[in-house]
C-alpha cells in the first residue's frame, strides 16, 4: 500500500542513493522495524527504519548479511547504505529482490545452498561481533563446545530476561538440562549459521531462493534446521537435498525441541507469556527426546 517516508529519514534516503525518492509502498513482515519498497530513479530498494532505539542494529544486519554474502551459496540482498537520522530514527537500504513461487528446483537449491553454507567453518563457537536476535541483543562469547557455546550465549541470557515469567520447577528443568547439555548435542564442528531461519526469513526470489534478516554466528549447523520447523513443515525437497549434501547425525528431530528453545525463550521476552507453553513443551521434549 502507498505510505510516506518519516521526514527525517528522506534527506538522507535520497542522499545515499543519489536520486529521488519517487513512491514507497509498506512491506509486509515488520514486527521490528517499518519496512518500505521505495521506487527510485535507480530501481527498487528495501528500506527498513526504526526508532526503537537499538544502537548498532542495522550495522549488525549490514555484517550478517555479507558474512552470508561471502561463500557465494545462496543469493542474499546487498547492503546499499546504513545510518542515523535525526529524531531518533536509524535505517538500513537493501537491494530489492522480486518475490517468486518456489519451484521444486529452488527447494533443492536452498538445501543444497545451506549445507554449503554450514560447510563454512571456525575454530570455535560464537567468537563473531555481538549482534541482535530480532529486537533482543544477542552474545557471541567464545566457547570451545556447542554446549558450551548453546548455554552460554543463547539460553542463560534469555533465562535471565524471562525470570518474571519462569517459575522455579521451570529453572530447575532448565538447569538439569544445562547438566546434559553435552549429552545431547553431537560433537561436530563449528558452523556458518543463519540464526533465525524461519520460514519468513527465507524469500524465493526471481534469483532463486534468498536469505534475509540474519542473526549469525558460528554455532551448531541443527540450529538452523530446526528454526525451520519452528512455525511450520519444510518441503521434503529443502531437506532432502541437505541430507544428500551434508548428512546429519542421527537422531537430529529428536533434537528440534532443544534448539527451538532459543528462540521460544527470545519470542517470550520480546511478545510475552502467549509463548510460555510452547517454551514448557519444547524443555519436556529436550529431557526426553523420543
């Protein structure tokens, strides 16, 4: 739909571009931030603004989205410009890509193009800039272990936001899931991950199927594979194109509930206690794996 740009944010929009801004239209999926399709002398262009005062998080977008840009693997849209405006407002111009229908061949191409990408590998977990999981800062300490690294950076900080909404049975579950952390993850190396691959960060484009809106680290590659799953099924192509590429260890969708966990907890700090069920499920299933 048609919208106006924030005053303070077309001086520089234009600026950075260097043409004007001749329409914008409000995309869909900004929980965040606003996001526009703006169209310019140049072409089309994302713009994503916010002034929700979070210094630092379209920088962290901008790196993420060229450490995913680097290996070649799978398209993902180019950093324009980055910035401050007066008033409070900070914004991000990205490349635009042209929404497609999948087809069978870009369901495989994404498989094949995320077993590329977690081939990329560190010689420890996290150990990258501290970035963002959505609106909630996210740590990337160095850690010799996946579990190490999973507890440390991921599920403790969360904990620790959401004590208003836990109980004390729900930290003692957690804490004797923290005792078998390294029981329950496989040992393997450190990879190049996404960090919040739900399905709404994945966009079938016109140049095949593309990444958006990152959270990365060099973690365990299942991270990304589960969020998958987090709010839907993935098409039987996407994974079976990864297994054939890059098997997994066995037992991996026993697994999903542990990974998920992450970002259930995120989602319960961010939109409240809707998620706390889903955050007691997925501790159940993690204790227990089938």
């Amino acid at each position: 739909m048609p919208a106006e740009l924030p005053p303070a944010l077309r001086p520089l929009i234009e600026m950075s571009l260097g043409t004007p801004v001749r329409g914008a239209a409000r995309l869909t999926g900004g929980d965040i931030n606003d996001v526009y399709r703006l169209h310019t002398d140049r072409g089309e262009v994302v713009l994503k603004a916010s002034r929700r005062g979070l210094p630092g998080l379209f920088a962290a977008e901008a790196e993420g989205l060229a450490r995913l840009r680097a290996p070649g693997v799978l398209t993902v849209p180019e950093v324009i410009a980055h910035g401050d405006a007066p008033g409070g407002w900070a914004y991000l111009l990205l490349e635009y890509l042209t929404p497609a229908a999948p087809t069978p061949a870009d369901e495989e191409a994404l498989g094949r193009g995320l077993a590329a990408l977690h081939g990329v590998t560190a010689p420890q977990f996290g150990g990258g800039a501290d970035n963002f999981f959505g609106a909630l800062p996210q740590i990337n300490a160095p850690a010799p272990t996946a579990a190490g690294f999973y507890w440390t950076s991921r599920l403790e900080p969360q904990l620790r936001r959401a004590q208003r909404l836990l109980g004390p049975a729900d930290l003692a579950r957690f804490g004797a899931l923290r005792a078998r952390l390294d029981t329950l993850i496989p040992a393997e190396p450190p990879a190049l991950v996404h960090g919040d691959l739900w399905h709404g960060n994945v966009l079938y484009s016109t140049r095949g199927p593309a990444l958006i809106d990152p959270a990365v680290a060099f973690s365990h590659r299942e991270v990304d594979l589960a969020l998958l799953r987090l709010f839907g099924p993935v098409p039987a192509r996407v994974m079976a194109a990864y297994g054939e590429a890059r098997p997994l260890a066995p037992g991996w969708p026993a697994r999903v509930p542990l990974w998920n966990l992450y970002p259930l907890l995120a989602h319960l700090n961010m939109f409240g206690a809707g998620y706390l069920g889903r955050v007691r499920a997925a501790l159940e299933q993690a204790l227990d794996p089938a």
